[in-house]
C-alpha cells in the first residue's frame, strides 16, 4: 500500500506505472494464435490470413478478429466473419481475393498475390464455416466439397514452383504456353449433347 508520507508525485507515478502494467497485461490476455498445427498444409495461409486479413475478417483459427459483432457499431471495412459463413469452393475463394471481394467496393484487390493468394485460398475453403450454426435443410460448410483450382491456375502455380526450386524465375513465354496449353485442353473437351 502507498504510505501518507510519501509526496503526491511519488504516488501519482506509482499509480500511474501501476495502471499501465494492469492494462498491458490485460491487454495481452484477450490475443489468440493461429490454431492451425504447423504440420497442416494450410498453415501458412492461416499465417498469411493472419498478418494480412485480420483487420476485417474473423476467423479464430487464425486468430483474427476484425468483423463486427454487433451491427450497431459495425465499420465500413468490418468485413464477413469467416468464422460463421461459409467460403466454399476454393476457386471462388480465390476470386474474392483476386478482385477485391464480391463487391470490390472495401477490400483491396490482390492483397496476396500468387502463392500466397492460393495458400490463404486454401487456408479459408478448408476452415471457413466450422462455427456456422446448423440450419434443418443446409449442408453444413464442412460436408460440402473444398472444390480445385482451374487448370490453368495449378499450372501456372506448378511451373512458378518449379521455376523457384531451380533457382531461375519462369520466364513468360514459358507460363504463358503453360496456361494456354491447359486451356487448349479445357476447351478441347467434347460436348456432349
């Protein structure tokens, strides 16, 4: 306890100093990780969604908590909660991210870009959804299919990786004859009638 006899600066300092360690510790209290084992393949698109998403979007396996939770002091920029809707499938996914959303109105188009942009990808089709209550008639979002990514969009992804394990990036002409090539073999499928 603080003594009588200590002079008024002496105790507002220790008040003070005192105030600020409670709050940094309560501060602290209230931060979550990223739930995602290391070993999950996902893990560094929860990384990636964790350092770039997590000012708008929530999504607790990557510890994030940027949507409103009360409609009343919702922002501009609160974006869905992962947490609850569900993001299924992957290429859809990869589009939000490519354009800005559904809307492009408040999310900033590619705020990943390649990789990562698949990685988060990944990351958000496989956990988005898990906490949506269930709903008598709709599939729950883990039941439904995760989906793949277009050809053209693995190819590239492929040839990138294989560019970076060599040392050598891809040149153009070489991602570009890639993905046209397994677009040549998309639209070469018959039709049937």
């Amino acid at each position: 306890m603080i003594s009588a006899r200590m002079n008024r600066p002496i105790r507002v300092l220790l008040l003070s100093g005192a105030t600020i360690a409670v709050a940094a510790l309560a501060a602290a209290c209230g931060t979550e990780k990223i739930s995602v084992p290391s070993s999950d393949p996902t893990h560094s698109g929860a990384v990636l969604f964790s350092q770039r998403c997590a000012g708008c979007h929530t999504l607790s396996y990557a510890g994030t908590h940027g949507s409103a939770s009360n409609a009343r002091t919702r922002e501009i920029t609160n974006g869905p909660s992962f947490d609850q809707r569900c993001e299924r499938p992957i290429d859809r996914v990869l589009y939000a991210i490519q354009n800005g959303g559904f809307s492009g109105a408040i999310m900033p188009q590619n705020i990943v870009v390649g990789q990562d942009a698949i990685a988060v990808a990944q990351f958000v089709a496989k956990y988005a959804g898990r906490q949506a209550p269930k709903q008598p008639g709709v599939t729950p979002c883990i039941a439904q299919p995760i989906g793949t990514l277009p050809a053209a969009v693995a190819l590239a992804h492929a040839t990138a990786s294989t560019a970076a394990s060599t040392g050598s990036p891809p040149t153009p002409a070489v991602t570009a004859a890639a993905i046209g090539a397994a677009a040549h073999r998309k639209s070469a499928k018959p039709k049937h009638r």
